[in-house]
C-alpha cells in the first residue's frame, strides 16, 4: 500500500514539551511526514514553549505538532501558540497531540490549538487534516 503524500512540501517541527521524555509517538510522526513528503524539523525532548516558537521563526515552518503524554497539554499548548502571537507569527498551523482527554480538544481548540489527535491515529487522518487545515490557516 503506497503511503499518502501532501500536495505541498511543507516545512514541520514536530515538539516534544516540558518533561515528557516519551518520544516513539513524536519519532513515528517524524518519519510518517517525511514519507508523505514534507520536510521534517525535530526539537528533542524537553523543549519549552519559548524554545519551540524560535525554531518555528529561525525554520519558517509551515506547520508545528505538538506531542505531549504528560497530561501537561492545557498548559504547555496554548503557551505555544501565546509565543508565537508574541513573536507576531502567523499563519502556522498549530497541532496537538498525545494523551488528550475529550473534554479538553474543544478548550484547545479554542486556545488555537488544532486537531489534538490520540495515540494511535492512523497517520493518513493526519495527513487529511493537515491538508485540510493548512488551506485555512494560509487564507487567514
């Protein structure tokens, strides 16, 4: 089965926040975005929200994932997006992910946060959403 592309190469940092030093989910999106053709930035592990909106300006990425499996997300996430307002960065889709309970996508969402997708995603929902997003995200 062929894996899906993007119609576009965007740039991605995918961002591991705080003290969560569980990245297999973070390195699996890594490669899963790099196969459907995107260029791939990876922050490390323990990367904090300053940090990861100066990669996003010294990278000019188009999009940034966030991974987090500390339950740290409804802090960590929408600090992010407050960097990058800060920094007067627009146009960056903002996406979530990790170990999201229901009850806060809608609160992320509205954070600017988007997607805030579960372990176990299958990556083309990924790929779909982005796809879908980053049209939005461009008009804006």
């Amino acid at each position: 089965m062929a894996m899906e592309t993007v119609s576009h190469k965007h740039r991605v940092l995918v961002a591991k926040l705080g003290l969560d030093g569980h990245d297999r989910g973070a390195l699996v999106l890594c490669k899963a975005f790099r196969d459907a053709g995107m260029e791939v930035i990876y922050s490390g592990l323990f990367a904090t929200p300053k940090r990861i909106a100066q990669i996003a300006e010294d990278e000019d990425v188009d999009i940034v994932a966030l991974s987090l499996l500390n339950n740290a997300h409804m802090t960590l996430f929408p600090k992010v997006v407050n960097e990058l307002r800060e920094k007067k960065i627009d146009g960056i889709l903002v996406l979530g992910g990790g170990t999201i309970p229901e009850e806060d996508k809608p609160k992320l969402e509205k954070a600017g946060v988007k997607g805030n997708f579960g372990s176990g995603t299958p990556i083309p929902e990924i790929l779909r959403f982005i796809e879908k997003e980053i049209a939005l995200v461009k008009r804006e």
